[in-house]
C-alpha cells in the first residue's frame, strides 16, 4: 500500500492551502503550550488523541487510519535517514 502523504491528500481532493493554515494555527497553539511548559510528549499524545476523536465523532476512521500509516511511515524514513541505518 502506498502511504504517499502527497498522493493521499490529492485523492482526496483537500485544498493544500486551507491545509497549511490549519497546520499553521496548530502549531501556533503549541508554540504557545510549549512556552507555558507544557511537556512535548504530552503534546504529542494530546495531537494523536485528537485524531483519534476526530475520527471517531466524524466517522471518518478508515481516512485516520492511512493519514497515521503514511505519517508513521514517513517518520520511519526519515529516522533511518538520520540514522544512517538501511531500510532493508
């Protein structure tokens, strides 16, 4: 299965503009939660239990479930990257 967040975001038909503004103002609310104290790992926990909510309350679970495959998969990739370890 390709996890492609580019290719999954074309199928379906999202506004990358509309996309970026929301990622924007997100991370404006972390910024400003990270300045406050906020731990990341919370952070982090609060985004993915967000999705998660999402998802359910919109019904929209099979969507949530390959946006986190391709993210989980593209952070796998980079992580090997940095490493220097192969994916093999």
């Amino acid at each position: 299965m390709d996890y492609d967040l580019k290719k999954i975001l074309d199928n379906r038909n999202l506004d990358i503009h509309k996309c970026i503004k929301s990622t924007d103002d997100i991370m404006q609310q972390l910024a400003a939660d990270v300045y406050a104290g906020t731990h990341i790992d919370q952070l982090q926990v609060a985004l993915i239990s967000s999705v998660m909510n999402v998802s359910d309350l919109y019904r929209c679970k099979k969507f949530s479930i390959l946006l986190l495959k391709s993210a989980l998969a593209q952070l796998e990739s980079e992580s090997f990257v940095e490493s220097g370890r192969k994916l093999n």
